[in-house]
C-alpha cells in the first residue's frame, strides 16, 4: 500500500501553493502564459490518460493488457546457442561388413513376390487465392471477413513498440474462426505441432504480404492458443522462437527461466542471426509444442515407387514400394529429436500394406531365427550407406519412410526401420542399442551370440547396419562398451 501524508504536510502543500499562485497572477503578462502552459499541459495529459484508457481496454482481460504494456518495455537482448549436438562421436564413413559372413542354413523360401499396383488418378484442386498448398495437398481455405483487409495493416516500425501496436490490432479480429479451421484440418491430416505451426504460418502468409508480418501473425495465432511461442527481432528482421515438449538438435535457441526457445525456420534455409531482442518475460502458463513422431502426416497420395533387391539363402528377392513424395518434403523441415523418438513412428498405411504383402508369406514359411536375418539381410544389403554428413552435409535420423526414399542411409536410420519390421512382421520385442557414434537393435529371440539383459529379458544384437552379421553378432570395436539401452515404445 502506498504511503499518504499527514493532514499538516498536506495543509503545509497547499498552503504554498497559493501563495506560488498568488505571486504568479500578480504578473499579468507571466500569469497569462503560465496559465495557457497549464492548459496545455492538461490538455496533453488528458489525451495521454485517454489513450493509456483506451489501450488498456481494448483487450479483454487483465493479462493482455499487462501483455501488451510489457512489449512496450525495454527488451532483453539473446545470444542463440548454435544448436544442440546428438553425437560427438563420428560414425564410420564407409559400410562395416562382416570379415567372416555367418553361415545362413539352407531353407525353402517361396518364389519372391513383386506387386506394383495401378496408382489411382488423383485430379488436381484448382489453385486460387482462397485455397493453401500444404506439401501437395491443397486446402481449400476462405479468409474469414474480418481478416480480408489485415494485410493492410501496418508494421510501423521493427522494435517492441512497432511490435506490441500489431499485436494489438490483432487481438482485435475474431482468431477463434481461424483456430476452429485450423485445429480441424491438422486432426484430419494427423498433424503434430510441428505440422500445426507450419499450417499455420501458411496462413498467416497468405493473410499478409511479407515475411516479417506472416512471422508476427503466426506467432499472434499461437500465443491466442496458449502456444509456448515468443517473438524477437535483430536489425529489420523479425523472428518467431518456440519452447518444446521434446529436446531439439541442431537448431539454435537461447534459454530463458531455464526453457529452450528454439528458432522457427519453416524450411531449414534462412540465415540464423547470433542474437536477438525478446521481452524479458512471458504471459501466464503456456504449453511447449509437442513434437512426437508416432503419427504419420497423412499428405498427398502423390507417389513414386521405389524399387530394392538383395539376397538372402542363395535366392535373390525383389522388392517395391509406394513412398508419398509431399510426405519426404515435410519431415525435411521437421526439427530433430532425440534418436528414441524415431523409433515410435510408423509408416503410412500405403507403405505398410506394400511391405506387409510383399514380406509377410515369406516370414510365415521360415523360423523365428531364419526370420530375424531375413529381415537383416533385407536391410544390410538393399540400401547404400552413407552417413548424414555425406549425404546432407548434416546430422540427420530418418523415419522409415525417408529411408526408402533417399539414396542413401546410415546406422539408426536402418536400425529404426528394421526395429518396425520385425515388431510388425514377427510381434517381436525389440530395444534399441546407443553405441559411441553407431545405433544397433537387439531383439528378445535366440539364444546364441551377444546380448544384453534389459529389463530382466534377454535381448540379442541385431544389427542392421554390420553389412552380412546375423542375429548375435555384434561389431569387434563395441565388444567392450557399455552402450545405453532403450526401450522402443509402439506409437499409440
């Protein structure tokens, strides 16, 4: 509570305050001009009240408005970290391969199984100004009224008071319309954040005319949705930052009340500034964005097929599959996860009717053990390896889906992909295998070679990159480290 004077302070005050005035209005020319300042300046204070009134009552709670006076405070200035690092350890440049191959044991394989189905006709949505292109799928999308004209408005200058006015004026348009919209269309394409925030900034590109205003409608959208996200600025360039549920890699953020806000790059390409300027705090309790990989975006059924071959028991098999294309170009902008998480994802359906029609009579007419390296020699030998520094001049883990489609691919993204095939095919349990620089498999069958107790069940190496190695074998430089284990969980 503030303090109040006493009555004779108070009568003391007034007191020479009369006499001031008194002495002033004795002077009839200083009298007069004092008394148009004093109007003057009551005139401007008046309008200074007025207007704080009238931005104070143009939200519709108490904490926009505190929201909205914090942007206009003095802003922080960030330093970014470059990024978080998921292994230090290099991986090896050229494919492992087995000095002596294991022996496989003759079996009775069916004859191999190459289906390639008739792709239906997909016919194009008309482009226009009302519909969004979404990695190939078209959205048709009307601009609720309200929103016609907002890319009229104005970002009068990139600083926190050019920021915290169009920001105002935003939270005067109707956003629930946009979110309702919004929410529906990211449940019916099974969209996580990630995929949501993106949806949203092609929103917010279309509402607006350039980058720096799509940047702070997009982050205007979130934040009315109790999103984690904050904005910044450097030099004329505005930035969106985020908080997220999982840890990010790679990407640069800088930490504020021991949170990650992670930069936003819609495509991976923009320039990172070093630093920038962000409001020292936020507004109530908002929610990191939540990354899992366990669904698959279901994009466009633009497909190209993809074809594999490789020998297994002195027989060659030959396989294809469907890979949709828009789907490749959205996890190319994913953010990375923690290699655990690429393990819960499961194909699309397309891919995995191909793969189970293709697969599953030949895993049926073969042991459990014979089945298990079936499916390695599937992996170790129907794809080149490279690793992400090769082949994108970057770390990066791959879903399944990715792997059947580029070129190339390396330890985890071979061991994600065999981690799902023999879950799907055998009803097998598997774990994964962190090694220093190298990710392997192990799964709760067999009974010779190496394996590892997880959980008190055994679990015996499978490796899906060491090129010829059967289930059991584990790489000679691994033979005295003790990797960490981890389990694989289904996605739900």
């Amino acid at each position: 509570m503030p303090k109040h004077c006493s009555q004779p302070h108070r009568n003391s005050a007034i007191h020479y305050l009369l006499l001031w005035l008194g002495v002033i209005a004795s002077t009839p020319a200083f009298g007069q001009s004092a008394d148009k300042d004093f109007q003057d300046f009551m005139r401007e204070s008046q309008r200074a009240v007025q207007q704080q009134k009238q931005e104070f009552h143009q939200f519709n709670n108490k904490e926009l408005a505190a929201f909205y006076a914090l942007l206009k405070t003095e802003w922080r200035q960030f330093t970014l970290a470059q990024g978080l690092v998921t292994d230090s350890v290099p991986k090896p440049k050229k494919l492992p391969v087995i000095r002596t191959p294991a022996p496989t044991p003759p079996v009775t394989v069916p004859l191999p199984i190459k289906t390639r189905p008739t792709p239906p006709i997909v016919k194009p949505i008309e482009r226009s100004p009302q519909n969004i292109s979404f990695f190939g799928h078209t959205i048709q999308w009307k601009v609720p009224r309200p929103f016609q004209q907002w890319a009229n408005q104005r970002l009068a200058q990139v600083n926190n008071h050019g920021i915290a006015e169009y920001w105002g004026a935003l939270q005067q348009l109707p956003m629930r319309t946009i979110h309702r919209r919004a929410q529906q269309i990211a449940n019916q394409l099974q969209l996580n954040d990630w995929g949501y925030m993106q949806f949203i900034h092609r929103i917010a590109r279309q509402l607006t005319a350039d980058n720096n205003r799509a940047l702070l409608t997009t982050w205007g959208l979130l934040m009315a949705q109790k999103k984690d996200v904050r904005l910044g600025y450097a030099a004329q360039n505005i930035y969106m930052l985020f908080a997220s549920k999982q840890p990010l890699y790679g990407v640069p953020f800088f930490t504020l009340d021991d949170r990650r806000y992670y930069l936003f790059s819609p495509t991976k390409r923009s320039v990172s500034p070093t630093r920038v300027r962000s409001y020292p705090k936020g507004i109530g309790a908002l929610r990191p964005m939540n990354f899992s990989l366990a669904q698959t975006p279901q994009l466009s059924a633009n497909t190209q097929w993809k074809d594999f071959s490789f020998s297994f028991a002195q027989q060659q098999y030959h396989w294809n599959i469907p890979v949709a294309v828009p789907l490749i170009k959205y996890f190319a902008t994913h953010p990375q996860l923690k290699v655990d998480g690429y393990f819960t994802n499961q194909p699309s359906a397309r891919v995995q009717r191909a793969i189970i029609q293709q697969l599953r009579p030949v895993i049926e007419k073969i042991p459990p053990t014979h089945a298990i390296n079936f499916l390695l020699r599937l992996v170790q030998k129907s794809f080149t390896y490279q690793t992400d520094a090769q082949q994108f001049k970057e770390e990066r883990h791959l879903l399944s889906e990715e792997t059947l489609y580029y070129p190339a691919s390396d330890c985890e993204d071979r061991a994600v992909f065999f981690a799902w095939l023999v879950k799907t095919l055998l009803d097998l349990p598997v774990i994964g295998i962190d090694y220093p620089g190298h990710i392997a498999t192990a799964v709760a069958h067999g009974g010779r070679g190496k394996y590892y107790t997880y959980q008190g069940t055994r679990y015996y190496v499978a490796d899906p990159t060491y090129s010829g190695a059967n289930l059991g074998i584990e790489m000679p430089q691994f033979k005295q480290v003790r990797p960490r284990l981890f389990q694989i969980h289904s996605a739900q």
